[in-house]
C-alpha cells in the first residue's frame, strides 16, 4: 500500500512514493496522474515501478520528440539533454529506440544535414572530428559519411577558396606560405591539399607581380 506521495527536492520531475513497508520509488509526475496513483492506494511496489517505468519513457520520448522538431540532433545529443533533465538511461533507451523506429533519429541523415551546413567552411578532417568528439557518432560512420559526400575535387576547391581570402587580407610575404598552411590545417584541410592550393595561389601571385 501506497503510504505518503512527497516532493524530491532536486527535481520537478518526479515525486517519491513510498510504501507502508519503507520501500521507495521515484515516479514521474505525469504517470501518477495518468493512472490516478493517490496516497492510501492498495497498489504493490511492483505494479507502481511498472507505472513509473512506462510513464517516464514516455515523457522522455515526447521531450526527445519536441527537441527534434525544434532542430536536428544526433543521438548523443538526445541522451545528453535528456539526462541532464532527469531521466534515466532505460528511459532515454526506450525513447531513443522509438525515434529511431519512427525515423526521426538517424545519425547518418544528421550527418548529411550537418555537412551540408559547415562543408563551406571546414574541410574533412574537421567535420570527422566535429561528428565524432562533440556530437557523439562512430568514427567510421562519420568518416564514411564525410569522405564519401566530399570528394577529393570538392576538398581542393574549399582549400583554394579558403587560402584564396586568407591571402588576400595579408600584405607581407615573410612566411607567407607556412601561415597559409597553418591556416587550413585549423579548417581540416589535409596537408596535401592545403599545399597544393598554397603553392598554386603564391605562384599565381608571383606570375602577376
């Protein structure tokens, strides 16, 4: 039987039930009014963790869901907020999984979305390490996603363009070359590639001075 229904005081998430026995359960608020859960209610412990369970997935489904609707994420970044707002692993399991289903969570279609986006201004190197480290994808998915919407012809026109303007705002020449080449690799532009459009750009330079 359900003894006392109180607050947690670190979360607006959930109340804490518990039972004539002393033992505990958090549950979201939504679920216990979902299914009218009242103290003095001759419930056991473990159809209230079955309500708790199935209550909270939910909810954490329908955050992830608005989350998605206001902008694409990856996966790790659905598992992260959804964390940070109080709910659990098996929960964001649950909604991570239906998302997934449904397809409205895919890391390759986020991926895509998101070279689309920064492949103007980085180079693929970059992307891999923006892919992997901050949004949470395998490294060979992103790396196959990456290299295989860029082609080498696409890497050599961004580092031209890149190096183009980089040059263009320096007077000086004294180590004009190396800045130029530490100036791509901070783009992700690999190291051939950054030579080549460097040298081409210089000599141009140089054929018309």
């Amino acid at each position: 039987m359900i003894k006392n229904i109180y607050p947690i005081s670190n979360t607006k998430l959930k109340m804490l039930v518990v039972f004539d026995d002393g033992r505990t359960i958090a549950v979201v608020k939504s679920a216990l009014k979902e299914y009218n859960v009242k103290e003095g209610d001759n419930l056991s412990f473990e159809k209230v963790s079955e309500i708790a369970g199935e209550g909270e997935a939910h909810e954490a489904f329908l955050k992830a869901a608005d989350a998605l609707g206001r902008s694409p994420k990856s996966e790790k970044e659905i598992r992260t907020a959804l964390k940070d707002k109080g709910y659990s692993k098996a929960a964001a399991d649950v909604a991570v999984e239906k998302l997934t289903g449904y397809g409205y969570l895919s890391d390759e279609d986020y991926a895509k979305t998101y070279i689309e986006h920064y492949s103007k201004k980085w180079g693929r190197k970059k992307l891999v390490y923006e892919l992997v480290q901050t949004k949470g994808l395998p490294s060979d998915v992103a790396s196959e996603i990456v290299y295989g919407a860029l082609s080498d012809e696409d890497e050599l026109r961004l580092a031209l363009e890149l190096a183009g303007k980089f040059l263009k705002k320096k007077d000086g020449k004294d180590n004009l070359k190396q800045k130029c080449l530490a100036f791509l690799a901070s783009r992700g532009i690999d190291f051939q590639t950054a030579l080549k459009a460097t040298e081409t750009l210089i000599k141009e330079e140089d054929d018309y001075a």
